[in-house]
C-alpha cells in the first residue's frame, strides 16, 4: 500500500500506514453496496417491476376483451397500446419513491447516518451519491419494466384500434419518458427522505405530491388551474411520457424541464438541511 | 490529539457543553468521566462533526475532522446510539465504510477477527446482542487503522470477559503511540485503564488531571498517627512534599506524603512512642463524587452515602 505513495500527497501519518482517501468514485461505491446488501431493496425493486409488468398488461387484457365483447369501459375508449402499457406506473412510481425514501430517511430511523457522515463528514458527497445511485436504478428498472410492458401489450392489443408497435411514431420516445420519469421519482424520494429525515414524514409528502395535490388543485378557480396545473410535478411528469399533448399539458421536452426543477429544488432542500443540521 | 477550545454546544436554552478547554495527547488513555448528562457524548459528537459547536472549536490531529482526506483513518470512534442499519450484516456494514476510503477487503476481515464477531459476521446486525453490538461498533472504529480511538461507553453491555479485552485493547492502542479517549460513567472502570481524566459536569470542565493527583488534591492516601510526642515527630518528618496537620494538644496527626512503613522507622529511629499507626486510602470513587456532587444532573431520590461505603470497600 505505502509503495502507492506520491509524494504531494503524502498523508501526516507515521511511515508505513496505508494511505487511504476519500473519493466522490469511493461513496459511490459506498452506497452501490449498500444499497443491494438489504433484503428491502430487492423486494421493493421486484414489487416495482412486477407491478409495471403486470398493471400494463391486464390493462392490455382487459382492453382487449372489451373489444371483444363489444361493450367498452369508458376510461379506455381512447386507450392505445402505449397508454395502456404504461398503466403500471403509478403504481411503480410508488414502490421506487417509498424505496428511494427509506434509501435516506433509513439511515436516519436506524442511526446508520451517524457512521455515514463520521466516514464522509463533508455529507454533500453522500446525498449527490445516493441520488444518483438510486436514480440509475429506478431508471433502468423502470425503463425495462415499460419495454417489456409495451413488448408484451402491444401484442395482446393488436388487430385492434389501439394496435402500435415500436416504429409507431413517439412510442419509443415515450417508453424512455416512462422510464426518466420513474428514475426522477426515485430521486426525488431519495431528497425528501434525506430532508425529512422520517421515513413516514418522506413517504406523506411524496404521496402527496404525486397524488393528492392534482385533486387539491382542482378546487381553485378554472383559470387558476390551467395556470398553475400543467406544472405540478406529477402533470408535468406525466407529459413526459404522454403520446400526444394539447393545450392542458405540456410538451415532453418542456415537461422533463419543468419536472427535472423540482427534482432539483427537493434536492437542493435536501443538501441545505443535510449541511445546517445535527446527526 | 484532540484538542478542545472553548468548545460549547446549546440547545434551545439548554446548555449541554459549556466553555471546555481540554487536549488529549497521544500514547495514553485518557478517560472522559462525568455524570450522564454531563455532555460527553455531545462532545464527542461535535470531535467527529455530527453536530456542529455554538461557539468554540475541536480539532484531531491540527485540523477540523471534516478537512481531513481519510478522516476514519484519523478518529475511529464508537458512540454512544446504534449507528447500524439493522437489516445489513456485520461484514456487509464494514465493507460500506471501508469503500468510502479504499480501506482493502483484508482490513475488513481483520478487524471482524480482532473484534471476535468471525462466526456472525454475515448475520444480520439487527439480530446481535447489546455485547455484540458493542464490539461491531469497536470493528468499525478500529477500521481505518486511526491514530486517534474515541470510544464512548465501550463497556456498557459486554460481559467480563468483553470488558478486559477492552481494557486491554485500550492499553495496547496507548502503547502503540495513539491517542485513545473513552468516556465512562464509572469511575472504577476507568481507575483500571485511564493515566490521564477529563472530568466534566453540566457540561464544564471540572478537572483536568491524572488519576495519581486526583488522588493527591482529594486529600491522598493519609497516614493517620497517634503518638507520645506529636511536636518532635512533626520535626523528625518535616520535608519536601510531606504535609502533616493535627490540633495542638491532640496526640493525633495526619500525614501526607510519606508511607506508614517510613513513619514507623524514622519514629523508631528517634525513640518516639506511636499508639496508632494506620494508613486511609481515599478511594478514586470518593474523589469523584466530591467532584461531581454538584453537577450530578439527576439526583436519586435517597442520598448516594451507602453507595460509596461500599465502593470504597471495593476499590
């Protein structure tokens, strides 16, 4: 180990003691291990995929054999085959939000946070690692989960009016929105846990957000709510992925905008509170 | 080295670290006693940068824990709460921290056998004991191979043969060079390992001494004597660093500083009768509770008396 020693970066210690060191690549490193070495990851990770897969295609199904049969749920007369594969994400986007809150706010209800930061006591690189970490995953779970939705739905539901296939113009464009949207809610509950520092107190807030908010604003005033609604995070989220929009909803690009800002306020949030506060 | 500079911590209008100045140096053990609440642990605390001082400063080794590029190779410490997560393994809790630093696997399994944890090592922490618990938490302190080992309570929750392996890994950190600072509640525990004590009540600096002049300044161990002729004994002892005191007309003196066993010779020498020639060692525990007896921040309801009868039996 001493033999690796370069001479502007010799440490005050004693001759002969390894030299060990702190990299950003390091707590990376840190938190990819710890993240898959607790059994809650992988079943929460799995209930998210299956969840994805599943939703989408008994959506798929159920669209189907209405056709079938001749008489149609009215939520699903304008359904295409993209739409209905992605039925499955708000319920993953739960799964990977709650388990990107107990990614951070876990640390904190257990008291694994205080070896943490004793390790890493300048915090900031703990936060930005987790996230990122977290987000990757989320992301790639979640963009496998709506290919093999969309693979598989898409199959069910053709012959019929909402028959598509990945040459369908926007249809890949839209499974990659899916999938960025539930890599960002995993971000975003990893910043809410780490501000919250609760896991309950994460999870009120993210399923707030994501869910009643939406419902809240349509209280206001109609031409408050046109003002203000295309920009909640979950509208502004979901026209990510949307195949087509009007004048309601935002455009994709915008939406990832509008969306990536609160991904990032939560985070600032988050970094402010991690920095000023006591462990 | 750890060195405080009127290190204070407030919560709200609490208190809990007043104003202490203290160093710990390298190559002893210096015991960190005070009644609970006293504000060790929140000293602690502040030494490794989970919470940040009101005023004040700390710094290891020159510099804030924070600034260092290896800070576990710095201060390993074991405080006081669980700082595990309880689904992960011991093994997989120790890989974590040694990522951060690119402390090798080797070291990892090292310290799993130094701290006697081999056969649990891939159990999940959640379901060890408070002993193993404790000794989980020494593997983590002791990974970064630091020069400095802050332990808070280490023998809360070990059995007696966990409690010498600790009085024995202090000391052969000690005489490795490094700096080793335990916080103890107990006196009597810390009378067997520490050389040097920082004692703290309500969170001010009481004394900062070994456990030889604690012993001293609390009145030392005094030769109680009684003899034919106080005033000429007082003569025949008289030198530096002994103390004798005793009422005029008494035939009774109390000695400092010079053993029974040199009093009855020099007594003998110059043919001076003694009646009574006695030795009364004043015990670390006594000393201690003279200290803190009025920063104890939580009396029990019945006076501590009986308590440190028996103590001092035992010390």
């Amino acid at each position: 180990m001493s033999t690796l020693t370069a001479p502007t970066e010799a440490p005050p210690a004693a001759p002969g003691r390894p030299v060990y060191r702190v990299s950003g690549r390091r707590v990376l490193t840190s938190e990819w291990a710890k993240l898959w070495s607790l059994r809650s990851t992988w079943i929460t990770l799995g209930l998210g995929l299956l969840f994805l897969v599943a939703f989408g295609l008994i959506a798929s199904s159920r669209y189907k054999s209405g056709i079938g049969s001749g008489h149609m749920d009215r939520d699903f007369a304008r359904s295409t085959a993209v739409s209905l594969s992605l039925f499955g994400t708000n319920f993953a986007q739960l799964a990977l939000g709650v388990l990107g809150v107990l990614v951070t706010a876990g640390e904190y209800s257990t008291g694994m946070i205080r070896s943490t930061l004793a390790a890493v006591p300048r915090r900031l690189p703990v936060l930005w690692s987790k996230a990122a970490v977290f987000g990757v995953v989320a992301l790639v779970i979640g963009t496998l989960g709506v290919f093999v939705a969309f693979l598989f739905g898409s199959r069910i539901v053709s012959g019929t009016p909402a028959a598509m296939d990945f040459s369908h113009a926007g249809v890949v464009r839209s499974l990659l929105g899916a999938g960025l949207y539930l890599g960002l809610v995993g971000v975003i509950g990893t910043a809410l846990g780490s501000l919250l520092r609760s896991v309950a107190g994460g999870i009120s807030v993210l399923v707030a957000t994501l869910m009643l908010v939406p419902g809240l604003v349509s209280l206001l005033p109609s031409s408050w709510q046109d003002d203000i609604s295309p920009y909640l995070p979950s509208n502004a989220g979901e026209s990510m992925f949307a195949l087509t929009h009007d004048a309601t909803s935002l455009s994709p690009g915008a939406g990832l905008l509008v969306f990536l800002g609160w991904t990032a306020l939560a985070l600032a949030g988050a970094a402010y509170r991690l920095l000023r506060s006591d462990v | 080295m750890i060195e405080a500079r009127q290190l204070t911590k407030r919560y709200g209008d609490k208190t809990a670290v007043d104003g202490l100045d203290f160093t710990v140096k390298p190559g002893t053990v210096t015991g960190f006693l005070g009644p609970n609440g006293a504000g060790k642990s929140t000293t602690m605390r502040m030494i490794v940068g989970l919470d940040a001082p009101t005023s004040g400063s700390v710094t290891v080794n020159g510099h804030h824990y924070a600034r260092h590029r290896a800070p576990l190779q710095e201060v390993g410490a074991l405080l006081e709460a669980k700082s595990i997560h309880p689904g992960r393994s011991a093994y997989n809790h120790l890989r974590a921290l040694a990522l951060t630093h690119g402390i090798p696997r080797r070291r990892v399994d090292d310290v799993i056998e130094l701290a006697g944890l081999g056969s649990v090592a891939k159990k999940r922490a959640g379901a060890f004991s408070l002993g193993m618990g404790q000794r989980l938490g020494i593997a983590a302190a002791l990974l970064g191979d630091p020069q400095t080992v802050m332990l808070d309570e280490p023998v809360n929750g070990l059995d007696p043969e966990g409690v010498l392996w600790i009085r024995n890994l202090l000391t052969s950190l000690a005489e490795d060079g490094r700096t080793v600072f335990v916080s103890s509640h107990l006196m009597s525990e810390m009378a067997l390992v520490a050389d040097h004590l920082i004692i703290v009540g309500r969170g001010r600096l009481l004394a900062d001494t070994t456990v030889r002049d604690l012993v001293r300044e609390a009145g030392g161990d005094t030769v109680h004597v009684a003899t034919e002729d106080p005033a000429r004994l007082r003569d025949v002892l008289a030198g530096p660093g002994v103390d004798v005191t005793g009422r005029i007309g008494s035939e009774e003196l109390q000695v400092t500083g010079v053993s029974a066993r040199e009093i009855g010779l020099k007594a003998a020498e110059h043919g001076i009768a003694l009646f009574e020639l006695s030795t009364r060692q004043v015990s670390l525990e006594q000393a201690f509770m003279d200290l803190t007896k009025d920063a104890v921040e939580y009396h029990g309801s019945t006076t501590g008396s009986d308590t440190v009868d028996s103590l001092e039996q035992t010390a």
